[in-house]
C-alpha cells in the first residue's frame, strides 16, 4: 500500500532528503485527501440510514 521511499526500483537516481521528504508529503496529502472523500461518504449514509430510521418511528 505505501511505497517504499528512496528505494533502487522507483528510480535510478539517488534522492536526497528534501526530495525526499517532498515525495513523501505529496503521498500523504494524497493518503489525507482520500480518507476525506471516503469519511463523507461514510457520513452521508450515517445520515441517510437515521433519516430513514427518523421516517419509520414517525409513520409506525
């Protein structure tokens, strides 16, 4: 799941330590950006399912 910074097999030049750092930033901006999106999605059906469970209380 994560890639193995400064490895041989993801370049062949050697990476110094801001690249380095840049190149691991940017991942972790990635990783933050997709948790993000897949916690609003994990909300809106909270909300959805207590919406629907909120409808059937009022109805029963």
């Amino acid at each position: 799941m994560f890639p193995f910074f400064g490895m041989p097999c993801w370049g062949t030049e050697p990476m110094n330590q801001r690249s380095y750092q840049e190149r691991k930033l940017r991942f972790m901006k990635w990783v933050r950006d997709d948790l993000e999106t897949r916690l609003a999605g994990v909300n809106a059906t909270i909300a959805t399912l207590e919406r629907q469970l909120g409808n059937e209380e009022t109805t029963v």
